[in-house]
C-alpha cells in the first residue's frame, strides 16, 4: 500500500474523527436548504426522516431516525455543494441512495468515448444522472416520485434512448420488519427507506448483446471511520463450481491488511483512506450487503430485489473485456486518494447493488428495488441482528481486519 504524506495523514484523520462522531440530521437538513431545494420525507410514528434532493436526480442525501438530536448518515460533499459549482468527470454531491446506469467501463461503457483509454482524465459520468434535475411527479409525507428521459451513447457508438421512473419512500416500523424478515428488539431505534427505480426503452430498436446493454445502479456514499468495517456475506462453493470468491481488481489489488475473507463473509474496510473496491459475482453474492460502525455504534444493512436465475450483469471493469455481462451484482468501494498527495474525492465508503443487464425491447421496462436500514441500539442487540442477517456477530467484524487497516 502506498504510504500518504504526513499532513495527508492528518487530514484525514481529523475528517475521521470529525465523521466518527456524527452530524445531526437537523444540521444537515438546513446546509442542504441554503443551496437547493429539498424534500424531507418522515414516518409520522416513529420520527425516522430522509433528505431528498429533486435536482439531484431523486437523490437521498442523508436520513435519521427520530429525535431532534439525531445524526445524519448520509456522506455529503459540503465543499461541492456550496460551491455552486459544476466539476468535470462527476459531481459527488453525495447521498446514500443515488442512481447510476452502468457499464461502467468496456467496449460498451457509458462514461468513455469511443478511442478513448480508460483513465480517470478521460471517464465522465453522464449528465443524464450526474447534473440533469429529474421532475418531481407525485409526492406525500412519506414517497416521491421522480422522472427523466434522455439518451446516452457508449463507447461502441450505439444510441440509447432511456426513460427512468423512481420512486423514494421511507419505511415504517411494520415494513422495515417484514423487508428484514424478522423482528426488530424495541430498544433498537430505526431508520429505513427503499428505493424503486425503472428503467424504460424509450426508442424504437431493441437492446441486444451485440450492441451494448444498460443496468440500473444504485450506490450509497457513507461517512467513513476508522472503525468501521463493510460486511459481504457470500455464497460458498469452490472456485470451479462457483469462480473467484470477489472481484477486488477495479483499482489495483486491494491489501490484504483491508480485505479478509472468511468462511462465508468478506470483510472490507470503510476507512476512507485507501481508494480500493470490490465485486461479487452472481454466482457469489446474496441479496444483502452492510456495514458497522464499531466507534458510533450503526449497523447498516442494504437489501435489493434479485430475480430468480437472473445471470447476465455489465461489466463496468475499466478496460475491453472478453465478457462484457460476467459482471458484478454487488460493490463496495472505499475512497481514498487516487495518488499519494492527491485530495481524495471524499472520503466516503459506498454499498452498491446492480440489476440485471437490461435486454429490452422498445416500451419494455426493467425494475430495481434497493433499500437502506440503519440500525443503533444496545450491543446485544446489534449482534443479533448481524448475526441474523450479515451472518457474522460484532466481536467478529470488529477484529476481522488487522488494526493496520484501521
């Protein structure tokens, strides 16, 4: 791992420290309501409130349980925000539930021209889900509903003409406990919401292989810490019946001191202060990825809607691939500086879920279903629900990966 300058150290450091201890939610509600319009939705019963930014694509920035002194888990880019001010490449407002469309990279990416290398100089993420505001199309206290149309093209030439519906709603008590599959202690305190999103041919051509296919892409940007460790339960199985356990190769092999494989789990870190991210395959991942914050005591858990025998995922690896739809169902990337003494983007760390590679013909839909829980309460409490729905208890995320890696 390449070693950061002593004032990048600190830097980062501090920023840990800073995040570790938690915002209010109330606080980052006004910030947000200085520079763009806003909609906070609220479960009336238990208080639990989600942040969501028309503007910015349906996105949720940030949510909290109930109570005024309740802190936002949402990353948000302050510094970009109150600039005003577009950037090139991508804008990472932040949020914890934002929609990308992948391939990422590949001969049918959607964020390179065609000729050009694949390199961060030349990636841009389209405006079509990076600046474009989407319409607001119904709303209430607890959902809203966003639209937009448009048209990308990919790296091998080809036009898509795209509709996206997506619709944010927060969960109450009774929901969260039927999307998790069990009960909740009455002393854990909750927050969750889901996310619906649809993706349309618009046009008049079918999607094929040949031509390039799109996939919905859900990523969520948290506050990284120095204590916190990213959860990915697998599917076991040898490498023949199965193929390689996780993909962690996007940007240079990730250390081993932040990656450790157990049994049937992965353990990755969510420090911020190493850009590193993996994948797992459809033969590998399960519908449900997290995370635990061992200094702020929250478990976050993400689940998402998989079909059943759903196979073909895009490839978003940065280069021609020999199997453009052998991609990832699952991602977790942790941010970091992209050279030593560069600024990092954020730093955050992001859960991400994909739907399947889109071959529609033209008015026919595709839809992914995401949803995010946090979860803060006694100890005894958060194991078991780890336990239960991670498949591994605290004690083993908090001394998973080696305290270099923390």
């Amino acid at each position: 791992m390449e070693t950061l300058p002593a004032t990048a150290v600190l830097g980062l450091a501090v920023l840990a420290a800073a995040t570790a201890r938690g915002r209010g939610f109330e606080e980052d509600v006004a910030f947000l309501r200085r520079h763009v319009d806003l909609l906070v939705l609220e479960d009336g019963r238990s208080g639990a409130r989600v942040a969501v930014v028309p503007a910015w694509q349906g996105r949720v920035m940030t949510s909290a349980t109930g109570g005024a002194e309740a802190r936002g888990y949402g990353w948000i880019n302050e510094e970009l925000v109150a600039s005003r001010q577009l950037r090139p490449h991508i804008n990472a407002f932040g949020g914890e539930d934002r929609l990308w469309l992948g391939p990422e990279g590949g001969q049918f990416s959607i964020f390179f021209r065609k000729g050009d290398p694949f390199d961060l100089e030349h990636w841009q993420t389209p405006p079509l889900f990076d600046t474009e505001p989407w319409a607001v199309v119904e709303k209430d206290g607890r959902h809203a509903a966003f639209r937009h149309r448009g048209t990308l093209v990919n790296y091998s030439g080809t036009a898509l003409d795209v509709q996206i519906d997506r619709t944010v709603r927060v969960l109450d008590r009774g929901e969260a406990v039927a999307a998790l599959g069990g009960p909740l202690p009455e002393a854990v305190r909750l927050v969750a919401f889901t996310s619906e999103n649809t993706l349309t041919n618009a046009g008049k051509a079918a999607w094929t292989r040949q031509e390039g296919l799109l996939s919905l892409w859900i990523l969520g940007m948290f506050r990284p810490s120095p204590a916190t460790t990213i959860v990915v339960p697998y599917r076991e199985g040898t490498e023949a019946e199965r193929g390689p356990v996780v993909n962690d190769a996007y940007f240079g092999k990730v250390p081993a001191d932040r990656l450790v494989t157990g049994k049937d789990v992965l353990f990755f870190s969510g420090d911020g202060r190493h850009r590193s991210k993996i994948g797992l395959s459809p033969r590998r991942a399960q519908s449900r990825l997290g995370s635990y914050d061992a200094e702020g005591g929250v478990l976050t858990i993400v689940t998402f809607d998989r079909p059943e025998g759903a196979a073909s995922y895009v490839n978003s690896m940065w280069e021609i691939q020999k199997e453009p739809f052998a991609g990832d169902v699952v991602n977790s990337y942790n941010d970091g500086p992209p050279s030593p003494g560069a600024k990092p983007m954020g730093p955050f760390y992001e859960l991400e879920t994909s739907s399947p590679a889109a071959a529609l013909a033209p008015g026919a839909r595709l839809t992914h279903v995401h949803r995010t829980f946090h979860l803060q309460g006694g100890t005894a409490d958060l194991d078991a629900l780890a336990r239960r729905l991670l498949g591994t208890g605290l004690d083993r995320i908090r001394t998973a990966l080696p305290s270099g890696a923390r």
